[in-house]
C-alpha cells in the first residue's frame, strides 16, 4: 500500500492527519514484510510512541493494517493481500501467510447460531513449521526456539 493509499484512506474517513501521523504512515507504506510497532517507533524518531501505537490501532480497526499475533504473544503487523482472511505463522522463522477457508466462516456461522449469540468478530492464527524451515531443520522448529504453551498441536 502506497502512502498516498494511506493518507487518503485515513483523511477520507474523517481522521485528522497530523505531521506525527504522517511520518508514522510514511514510515510503513510500502512495506513488503511483516513488522512491529518498535521497528516503526525506530523508524520515526521524535514521534511519541503512543502515537504509533494508536496510529497501527486506526490502521487495524480501519482494515488498512492487519495485526498478528506469533507464537510467543508478540504483535506484528502487514498490509493485508485479499479481504477477509487468516495467518499461517511460522514458529521458526516468523514468515506469515494469508489464507482463506471458507469451511472456518461456515463452522464459526453455525457456532453463533448455535451458541445462541452473535460473533462479532474473531481473529485466527495457525502455527507451523514452513517449507522453508521444514527443510532446513527437518520437520522442526529451531531447536532453540521453544515453542509456546499456548501453542498447541
């Protein structure tokens, strides 16, 4: 996503655009890999880093940014590729995959019909063991990488 996508999306939902903002968008347009709040608050020195994290919040809650969880409970963030979707999260090396399943969206459709309640929103991560990594450590995480307990197989 462009700046230019960035400063339009946010003006034209009525935001304001201030100069701290705009470095903040400046600084994440165009990335074409995962990040985190810290790589941006470095990025943009003399910006407050509350107001990068409540930019990356507005970006999230305006569907501009998508924000995933890894393995080990820190946040990461990137443009999504397609609309609604989930992650394949690599426990070795971090790498992130969108993917959309349409079963998932019909089991959580029954689930709120059956639960007598309406899903409002929800947020899936699955974690793997990529190809890429699957090769280099046969099959495995990085044996130094402990995998997290609330990771499960």
């Amino acid at each position: 996503m462009t700046n230019n996508d960035l400063v339009a999306a946010i003006e034209g939902q009525g935001y304001r655009l201030t100069a701290p903002r705009l470095r903040v968008l400046e600084s994440i347009a165009g990335r074409d890999t995962n990040f985190t709040a810290e790589e941006v608050c470095a990025d943009v020195p003399g910006v407050g880093r509350a107001t990068v994290f409540r930019t990356l919040k507005l970006l999230v809650e305006r569907g501009l940014l998508c924000k995933m969880i890894l393995h080990d409970g820190s946040p990461r963030y990137s443009f999504p590729l397609t609309g609604h979707h989930h992650h394949l999260v690599c426990v070795s090396c971090g790498a992130i995959t969108e993917f959309q399943e349409s079963e998932i969206e019909q089991l959580l459709s029954q689930l709120g019909v059956s639960k007598a309640g309406t899903i409002v929103g929800h947020r899936i991560e699955v974690y793997v063991v990529c190809p890429t990594c699957q090769v280099r450590y046969g099959g495995h995480a990085k044996p130094e990488l402990p995998i997290s307990a609330g990771v499960s197989s």
